[in-house]
C-alpha cells in the first residue's frame, strides 16, 4: 500500500506521462479515499475522473491529470492526433471520448454554414463531406464507429469499451444501432428535401421520421432501465446515444416520456468532459457568427 501511495505522490509532483499512468493504475486497483502519509503530498480523494485533490504540506490542492499523447508503438514518438469536428453533428461523440481519454488531440473545426465541408481542399480528404473525421499522423480515418474503436484501443486505460469481449461486440453494435439506426432519422428531419423531392412533403417525412425515432429511444429506455449507463461504467455508446439524444431533443421531439433516457441525458450532462464539448461548441459557434 505504502509504495503506492509513494507512487501517486510522486505521480503528483512530477507528472510525466508514465507517472500519470502509475497513478491510473494504482486508482484503479485501489479506493482513492484514502490518507496515506507519504511525505509532503497526501492523495485525499479523487474529483470525477481525473482531477485529483490533495495536501501539499496540508494546502489543500487540485490536479488535473495533464493530456496524453497516443504513442507510435514502433518509434515511440507521440502520434498528432487530429478530429474534423462541426457543431451540433455527431462529431461531439468523438470529443467527448478522447476528452475523457484525457488525449492530446487538436480539433479543426468546419463551418458548415460557409459549406466548409463541401470544399475541394475537405473533399480531398473525405470525399463523403462528413464529419467526424479523425487524422492521425496523416492517416484518415472516418466514420463515428471505427474512429471510436480506435480511440478505446488507442487509450485503454479510459475503458472506453468494455473489456469482456461479447460485452466489447455489444458495444460496438449499440453504436451502429446509434448510426445506422437511429442517425438516418435524425438527419430526415433535418433535412426532409436530402430524401424526398415531392414538393410539400417535408412534414410527413418529419411526422414519420419521429414516429420511427419514439420506437428507437423507447428501445434505448428499456436498455437504460436501472443502469447510469449502457454497461457497468461510462462507455463510448454512452457518448453516441447522448448525441442522438441532445439532437432528438433539438428537433423538439418529447422525449420527456423516456425515464430512462431522460435520467442518462442528465448524467452525461454532468460529466466534465461533456461541459467542456459545450463550453468549446459555444465558442466555435460565436466565432462562426462573426465569421457570418
Ligand atoms: N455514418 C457517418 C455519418 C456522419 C454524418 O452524417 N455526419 C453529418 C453530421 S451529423 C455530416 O457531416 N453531414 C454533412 C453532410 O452530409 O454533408 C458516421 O457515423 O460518422
């Protein structure tokens, strides 16, 4: 226990990355309420994931773990990791998980009002216009499911995915229900005329679109029943489904109906990392609105 502790002071005071990720460690195989006396710095708790309160020759400090970079198993060196992002779309999912994966990543935003996406120098790198899109060290990568497996396989100690591998499979098909089932109805009433041309129909492919949608999240309510989340912890569908969630929310649908989903909405509200998406969606889009 003691050369824990020592390892979680020193963790502390020199916060190099494989120190950080002693303490990880550490936390993870033991309570991090407790007071172990290891010199000038006392762990006395742990606030949310990553930020650490403790005593420094009993001044009560605050830490936050500093920002990880992913490294090339080969060299060594750490990898540049880049998301294409847009505010509102479905790219907040990606922030949220590697904010929690405390990575040091850097977030290109688009401005979709100025058709950013759609410019020859963005379609040369995804020619599908969509964001997320993840660059890392150059390589591309798109498509919300792959890049969220790779940032749980990336950061492993987030436990982005759950460790057993039929729950892991569960997981990963609670994100394409979320893409592939639930995305394409959000984006119908978005954007009514993308599938139907019939002029004066906008209304009825929104009306059916949201009827489908009651189904979907009516499905999401009952996985929710009793749970804080989709698994035993904070997982990446929990990042998904709260995207779906917060732009079903946006289109106005009632979604008040589902307990469950209303209760998980509310938990993810909650987290840090969700509060940081906000407060850098909000500034993304006051920049674009002088930009306008
Ligand atoms: N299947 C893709 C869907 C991505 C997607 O539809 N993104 C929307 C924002 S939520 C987008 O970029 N739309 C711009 C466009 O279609 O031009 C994924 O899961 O990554």
């Amino acid at each position: 226990m003691r050369r824990k502790a020592a390892t979680w002071t020193l963790a502390l005071i020199g916060g190099t990355e494989g120190m950080w990720h002693n303490l990880e460690q550490a936390i993870s195989q033991n309570t991090p309420e407790f007071i172990e006396p290891t010199g000038v710095t006392h762990m006395v708790g742990m606030l949310g994931r990553r930020v650490f309160h403790f005593l420094d020759n009993g001044k009560q400090c605050t830490t936050e773990m500093p920002q990880r970079s992913k490294l090339d198993h080969r060299t060594g060196v750490p990898m540049e990791i880049v998301l294409y992002y847009a505010p509102i779309t479905c790219a907040l999912a990606p922030f949220i998980t590697l904010t929690e994966a405390v990575a040091k990543f850097e977030v290109r935003p688009l401005n979709f009002g100025k058709g950013q996406h759609t410019s020859p120098e963005y379609l040369k790198i995804n020619p599908k216009h969509k964001v997320p899109l993840l660059v890392v060290d150059g390589k591309i990568l798109s498509e919300s499911i792959a890049i969220q497996i790779w940032i749980a396989r990336s950061f492993p100690q987030a436990k982005l995915l759950p460790a057993d591998p039929w729950q892991e499979l569960q997981a990963i098909s609670l994100m394409s229900w979320c893409s592939g089932g639930i995305h394409p109805f959000l984006a119908r009433i978005n954007s009514p005329p993308r599938v139907c041309d019939v002029p004066r129909t906008d209304e009825s492919v929104k009306k059916l679109a949201a009827a489908n949608l009651m189904e979907l999240f009516k499905i999401a309510d009952d996985l929710l029943a009793g749970r804080e989340f989709f698994f035993d912890h904070f997982t990446a569908p929990d990042a998904h489904f709260f995207w779906c969630q917060r732009r079903g929310r946006q289109f106005e649908l009632d979604l008040s109906k589902f307990k469950h989903c209303t209760e998980h909405f509310e938990r993810m509200m909650q987290r840090p990392s969700v509060q940081k998406l906000l407060a850098f969606e909000k500034s993304i889009q006051a920049e674009f609105a002088k930009a306008a």
